[in-house]
C-alpha cells in the first residue's frame, strides 16, 4: 500500500549547500538520507516530496555542518498483512515464486502457489505447472496475491514480503476469471 508519511528529523546541512535557501539544502540531504530506503514500522521510503524546516540551527564543536529541526513529507510503500496485491512473476525457483509488487518484491513459497501438492517447477523455461498440465504459470505471468507475512530484514536493509495464492479467487488473472465464471453458470442453473 502507498501512502504519505510525515516524519520529524534533525538534518544536518553541509557547508557546500550554504549556498542554497534552506529548504532545498534540507530536501536534498533528506533525499540522499531516506530515498530506497527501509525505515521500520513505516516502510520503504519511494520519494521525499517536501520540508519545513526550522531556521534555527545549531552548530556542534568539531562539525561544519549546521542542523535544523525539519518535518518532512515522504510517500511510502508498505505492504499490510492480508492485504491483496497484484503483480508480475519475474523469477520462477525450485523454492517458489518472486512476484514484482512496483516498487518491491515479494516471495510465494511452492506450498502457497497452488492448492494441491502436485506441482513441477522447470527454473530453465520459467514456469510451475500443477495440475497434470492444466495450471501453469510463466515468468511475465500477472498474479493475484495476499500479503501474509511482512519482515524487515536489517542487514540488508530490505522489506521482505511473503505471499500466498492458495485461496479462492487468488492465483493468475486467467484463473481466476475461469473461477467467476464457473461460479457464475452455477448460479444461473
């Protein structure tokens, strides 16, 4: 999910952005700072849109920079457990799937991509196939998932989402129109 954060900071302005009105010295240290970057319990920083910040600074001994109090508005992407999310297969691997989410990946253990167990992964060609044939998905393929599990990992600095398909209504687009379709002809029976 996007959204639009507003966080509090001391920035530190070097003296090369003296130059600049305060502001824009502060956005682009901000920017360096916080762009592509994971801040836990709010989620990884897109874009740094705009500052207010504190003309009053202060000085510390033995630094050259001068900080400002600043409050900034970022826009955000955080995914929600059980949230419902769209998006492209881009690595197909004897463990499971990566789905490209925008602006971040997320992982779909094998266990969750179909439900039944009889399912075949060829990493080569791209695609996992379940089913005896009927089902299968491709590298490209677009998918629908829901959020189950979201970890910060703080070594690698990065938002680790984890997927699953297994329910009703989730899977390839192509599926699931099958499944409102088929649903669809019993009502009408």
């Amino acid at each position: 999910m996007y959204k639009l954060v507003t966080l509090e900071d001391v920035v530190g302005i070097p003296p090369r952005l003296f130059d600049r009105p305060l502001e824009e010295a502060a956005l682009e240290v901000l920017r360096d700072t916080y762009e592509g970057r994971v801040v836990e319990g709010v989620g990884l920083i897109i874009s740094v849109l705009g500052v207010e910040v504190s003309p009053e600074g202060y000085l510390t001994y033995g630094d050259a920079n001068s900080y400002h109090e600043c409050r900034f508005t970022a826009l955000v992407f955080n995914a929600i457990p059980q949230e419902v999310v769209e998006g492209e297969v881009i690595l197909v691997e004897n463990v499971g799937i990566t789905v490209r989410l925008g602006v971040i990946d997320g992982f779909v253990h094998k266990s969750q991509i179909f439900p039944t167990r009889d399912v075949i992964y060829d990493r080569d060609q791209g695609i996992v196939i379940a089913e005896s044939g009927k089902r299968v998905i491709r590298r490209g393929d677009i998918v629908r998932a829901r959020v189950v599990g979201v970890s910060y990992d703080e070594v690698k600095g990065m938002l680790r989402v984890r997927l699953t398909m297994r329910q009703a209504y989730l899977g390839k687009l192509d599926y699931i129109r099958e499944q409102i379709e088929k649903r669809e002809a019993m009502k009408s029976e």
